[in-house]
C-alpha cells in the first residue's frame, strides 16, 4: 500500500473535496472541513476510512496529510470568510516536523492562521501526551485552533479533555443519529453541557433530519454538519455556493 499510495500522489490520483459546517444560528456558512478522496484507478468506491489507516500503518500518512493541508489551504484563500478545518492523524502530530509544515503550508498559501482548524481524531490517539501537548500549544499560539474530532468513541475521552488543549469539540454522528433514542440524547445533551462548561466551541456532525437540527440547536451545539445541508463538495461548488 505505501507505494500505491506514494505512487497515486504522483500521479495526481488525490483530491480533497469539502464539506460546509454551519452556525446553528442560523448565520449562515461557518466554514468547510476538507475530506480526502481517493480516484484510485481499479477501486474507485475505497474511502479514506479505509486508506488512512493503511497509511498510517505504513508510515506514509505524513505526506499525504500534508498533501492535502496545503491543498486545503490554498482553495481556502478563495473563502475569506470561511474556517477551513484539516483532519490530522494522531500520528501526524507526533512527528517533529508537523508544526513547521503547518506553519509553512499556511504561510505559502496565504492563509491566516486564525482561519485554520486542525481536527484530531480521538481514537488513535496518543502514546505520548507530552509531545502532543507541546505541538498542540505551538499550534494554538500561531492562533490555529484545535477540535477534538469524533467524540465519545474512544476510550479516553475525559482524560484528553483535560491534559490536551483543545477550542472545539465533535460529537461523533454515531451518537447524532441516535437522538430520537433517550440514550442518546442524554449523552448528546451531556457532552454538549460539559463542553460548554468548559469553555468548548461544539459541533455536532452528521445532522440528517429536520428533527436532529432542532435537537442539536436546542441543546446548545455552536456548529452543525450534515447531509441535511449539504454532502461534501468540489472547491468550486464552495465558491458558488457563497456566491448564491
Ligand atoms: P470524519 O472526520 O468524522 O468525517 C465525517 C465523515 O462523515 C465523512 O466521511 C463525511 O463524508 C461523512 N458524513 C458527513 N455528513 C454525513 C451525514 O450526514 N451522514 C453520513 N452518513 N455521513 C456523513 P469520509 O469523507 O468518508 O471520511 C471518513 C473519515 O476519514 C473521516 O471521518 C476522517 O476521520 C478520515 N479522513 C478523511 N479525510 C482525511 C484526511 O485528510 N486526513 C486524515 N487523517 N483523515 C481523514
Ligand atoms: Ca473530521
Ligand atoms: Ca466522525
């Protein structure tokens, strides 16, 4: 896989395509998180979901996350008035190099660094809290911010609230799907109450249904994403969607 995925970098067989997230107030587009796709030439349905991982087992996850951070970047420039959040391997953010790439792969786009998010996914998270703190500091004082991405799936979730420094929680679209179930909702309405107490920006991603927005506004979440308001996208459908 290493080689298929070093080759299809070189060839150009990535894009990043972006999903908006918006103020449950109702203010219209807050920002897009940029989502990898693979036109891999003989398995073209293959997700990131599975492809992160074997590239994160093979160690080549490093380039191409910072493939599509500078991608990222660049198309944001065209939104100023838009976030642009990056998912980011766990791994990625122990690598020494990581800071600096960001920081460069902002700068040469243009990009200020108040418009970039980083969300790092709670599950494969993190051997080494004391390097991932540090590198989550550097980050944040460049003014970049930090989302803690698919919350409540893992396993530690408390513990990384509290030693890591995070603006932004997400809670995961498995519990979103659930809030027509009292467990779910308890759970959401729990989250979204501790993360407010906490000083936390909230998204709920994964909003499908009239019912599910109502819900997730009423409980308090700041953000919200979903297939009710748009699938993820081609930059330049972006572009014409703030044009509208
Ligand atoms: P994620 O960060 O939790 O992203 C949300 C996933 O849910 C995306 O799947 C998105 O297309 C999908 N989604 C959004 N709204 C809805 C909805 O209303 N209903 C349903 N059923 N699904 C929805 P996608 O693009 O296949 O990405 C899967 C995962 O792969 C992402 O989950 C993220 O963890 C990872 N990923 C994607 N791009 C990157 C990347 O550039 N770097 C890294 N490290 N991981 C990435
Ligand atoms: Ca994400
Ligand atoms: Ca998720």
């Amino acid at each position: 896989m290493h080689s298929e995925i070093a080759n299809g970098l070189q060839r150009g067989e990535f894009c990043v395509l972006y999903q908006p997230f918006f103020a449950s107030n109702g203010t219209g587009m807050a920002g897009v998180e940029a989502l990898l796709r693979w036109n891999h030439p003989s398995r073209p349905r293959m997700g990131p979901d599975e492809f992160i991982i074997a590239a994160e087992r093979s160690g080549i996850i490093f380039d191409l996350g910072q493939f599509v951070l500078r991608e990222a970047c660049r198309d944001a420039v065209q939104w100023p008035s838009l976030s642009i959040a990056v998912n980011v391997s766990a791994l990625q953010l122990l690598d020494p190099r990581f800071v600096d790439c960001v920081q460069t792969a902002a700068q040469e786009a243009g990009l200020p660094f108040e418009r970039l998010e980083l969300e790092i996914v709670e599950s494969s998270f993190i051997k080494d809290f004391a390097i991932a703190e540090q590198a989550l500091t550097r980050l944040r004082s460049l003014g970049i911010k930090i989302a803690l991405d698919d919350f409540g799936t893992g396993y530690s979730s408390l513990t990384y609230l509290r030693r890591l420094p995070f603006d932004k929680i997400k809670i995961d679209r498995s519990f979103v799907a659930g809030v027509d179930m009292v467990q779910s909702a308890a759970i959401v309405q729990a989250v979204v109450a501790l993360g407010r107490a906490l000083g936390f920006k909230i998204t709920a991603e994964g909003v499908e249904t009239e019912e599910q927005r109502r819900f997730l506004r009423a409980c308090g979440c700041h953000y919200l994403q979903g297939y009710l308001f748009s699938k993820p996208v081609a930059g330049a459908i972006i572009g014409e969607k703030l044009a509208a």
